[in-house]
C-alpha cells in the first residue's frame, strides 16, 4: 500500500470513528426539542418522554455511586430536595419531573434501601467523632451544603414521580453522562444533570457537571421554572 492509498485509508477511519461517536452522542441543546425516548419505570410500567408532550418536564440525572460500594450522598440529598419541590409546585406549576437511574432495577432498589442510612450519615457527618483536619473539613462543607435535614424509614422512601430505569445506559450514553470513571473512581456513573423542557418539548435550560459548588439548588431550579415556565 503506498502513501496515498494510506493517507486515504486513515482519513476514512477517521470520519468512520467521528460519525460513530456523532450517532452515539446527541447532546441536548437549548431551545430545540429534546430527542424522545423510552424507558421502564421502577414501578414496573414504561414511559416515554413524549407522554408529557403538553406538560413542563424536570429531567433530573443523578451520579449514583461516587466510589465502589458508595453511593453519591450529594445526590441522595439532592433527591430529598427534589421531593420538596415536587410538593411545592403540586397545584401551582404544571411540571411533571422525571428522575432517572443508569442502573438495573435491582441497583436502582438498592440506592433506595440505603437512602434512610445515607441521610442519617450525612447528619453524622455534620459532627464528627474524628476530629482529624479532613474530618472538620468534611464537616465545614456538610453544615454549609447540607442545611437540611431529612429523616425518611427503610421502606417508606416516597417516589411521586417515575423513577426511570436507564439501564442499558442508552439515555445517558446518548447525552454524554454516562461514565466508568471520575477523579479516580472507577464505577459506573452519570455526570449529575439536570434539563428543563417547555410544554413543546423544548430545552429551556440544562446543567451537566461534576462539581459539587455549582450544583442547583432547589431553590434555583424553582425560580429557573416561575421564570421560564
């Protein structure tokens, strides 16, 4: 094979690999339609986005484990958040949230078995009997971060919502949050996200990262929606 035919060769598996990873990776964009999908619920039923053509739709992907054997305890408290503000709008705002899970249903019940333990865990965390110099730290930024508290009892952890069971990572994959590694922790998870769609299916605003300081609050979220909504 001469040169030629090799700078030829090379150039047409570059475009091969970029069209490829173009078909797998759709990122959402502002003010366009959000792609539909499909996906099981955890409750045993199956919902598709465009079931909500007509409503504001709160999507809301959470990170789930942040280590091996160690769930995302900011996202666990970001879900506690996410049940107030399901209760504030009921009556007042026509949004319909969906929260979703790269995960099996099996995990996905498994993340809400712990949810109790999680929450008591981050109070723990607020005074520690460790008084090391990263303990306190650790300490500083729950009473900063966590200013809430929740108590919720094994078993009863309410879900209003669809919990959507994203398991073959399709969804996720497809918006490029779905990861095997973050910072060193080599488990399966998503980049937390969150995206808001108008009553035409219309992304109206979006937020993708894995920094803890910049995560909306729900306060934030609530105000985002009686402006844009």
């Amino acid at each position: 094979m001469n040169k030629s035919n090799i700078s030829i060769f090379l150039l047409s598996l570059f475009i091969l690999t970029c069209t490829s990873i173009a078909a797998q990776v759709q990122p959402a964009m502002l003010e366009r339609p959000m792609n539909n999908f499909t996906m099981p619920t955890y409750d045993g039923k199956t919902v598709s986005l465009s079931d909500f053509k007509g409503k504001n739709v709160l999507l809301v992907f959470p990170r789930g484990y942040a280590a091996e054997n160690r769930w995302c305890s900011i996202c666990n408290y970001q879900y506690a958040q996410i049940l107030d503000l399901d209760k504030k709008i009921k009556g007042n705002v026509d949004l319909q949230i969906l929260y979703i899970f790269p995960y099996s249903e099996e995990k996905t019940h498994e993340w809400f078995d712990a949810f109790p333990d999680q929450m008591t865990a981050i109070e723990k965390m607020k005074t520690p009997q460790d008084q090391s110099e990263q303990s306190l730290r650790r300490a500083t930024f729950a009473k900063n971060y966590f200013t809430e508290k929740y108590e919720f009892k094994k078993g009863e952890v309410p879900t209003p919502f669809p919990i959507l069971i994203d398991s073959a990572r399709t969804v996720s994959k497809s918006l490029g949050l779905f990861m095997t590694e973050w910072g060193g922790s080599k488990v399966d998870q998503n980049i937390p996200a969150v995206f808001l769609l108008d009553k035409n299916g219309v992304l109206k605003f979006k937020y993708i990262g894995q920094s803890t300081a910049d995560r909306p609050s729900v306060n934030y979220l609530l105000s985002v929606i009686e402006k844009l909504l």
